[in-house]
C-alpha cells in the first residue's frame, strides 16, 4: 500500500521500506473506532476522544456495519488519511480502502495481540500514542495480501 503512515521504529524489510516525509499536512484525518476489539482497550483509553481533540474525525463501528462501505464514504467526503484501531480484521478492511485509493492509513493498536502493530514497530500497548503518525508525515511501504478474497495485513490461518 503505497504511502501508509505508521510510527517509523519498523526494521526495513523486503516488504516495508521508509517513504519520505509526506510534500502535505493531513487535513481531514478520519479514525475508525472497533471500541469491542480487545476487550474494549479504545473504549478504556478513550482513544475517540483522544483523536477528537486531535482534529481527527472518529467513526465508531457498530457490530454489523460494513467497514468497508464507511471507509470508501469518508474518503468521497474528503477524508486525506484514514485510520484504523481495532484488532487485526479492523486493520485490514480499512486498510484495503486506503490502498485502493491511494489514501495514507494509520494503525492504531486496539486489538487484543495487535500483530500487526508489533510488525510495524508499534508500542502495543500506547493506542492513542499511535494518533501520532496522523500528523509526523512519517510513512512505511507495506504489502497487503489477498486469500480467496479475504485482505490481510499481516497474517492469515487456515
């Protein structure tokens, strides 16, 4: 996925490579909120209200709601980065909408193992310290796989 902010500690790999510093400050960032996932960690942290003194839009997801559908509406209304706190299923439903078009996606570990977090060098237990990468303009270049239709953003069992 080409551009997608994530905190810059990750260790380069085949498949994460450094991007410089974004030419533009994100002006309409939008946070998808799963507060179940982990137990409730976003609830407990009050990550929605963390990001909306932040500037960030918040969208808390209901169980039932196509993620999907509410990413790609953010970004026709303007959304320029999108974010995703929640367990890993949360992390790539939004992150295949911003892959899809093109817009930055930022992880914000709320989930219960957080494995894609931990991949990308995130302190797993800071969830609003990851609102950071909203505005660092620091980005890592991440693969996204695709199995029997399904995205994934960091693994995937059968």
């Amino acid at each position: 996925m080409t551009g997608s902010r994530c905190c810059p500690r990750s260790s380069s790999t085949s498949s994460r490579t450094r991007s410089p510093r974004s030419p533009h400050r994100v002006r309409h960032p939008v946070l998808f909120v799963n507060e179940r996932s982990g137990g409730g960690t976003a609830a407990r942290v009050d990550l929605a209200g963390a990001a909306a003194a932040l500037g960030i839009e918040v969208v808390v997801l209901r169980p039932g709601v196509d993620v999907r559908s509410l990413v790609r509406a953010a970004v026709d209304r303007g959304a320029d980065c999108v974010g995703a706190a929640g367990g890993d299923g949360t992390q790539a439903a939004v992150a295949e909408v911003a892959a899809e078009t093109g817009v930055p996606f930022v992880c914000a570990p709320a989930g219960t193992r957080n494995h894609f977090a931990l991949d990308l060098g995130l302190d797993r237990n800071d969830p609003v310290g990851a609102l950071d990468a909203f505005v660092r303009g620091d980005s890592l270049r991440i693969d996204l796989a695709h199995v029997n239709g399904r995205t994934f953003v960091n693994n995937v069992s059968v």
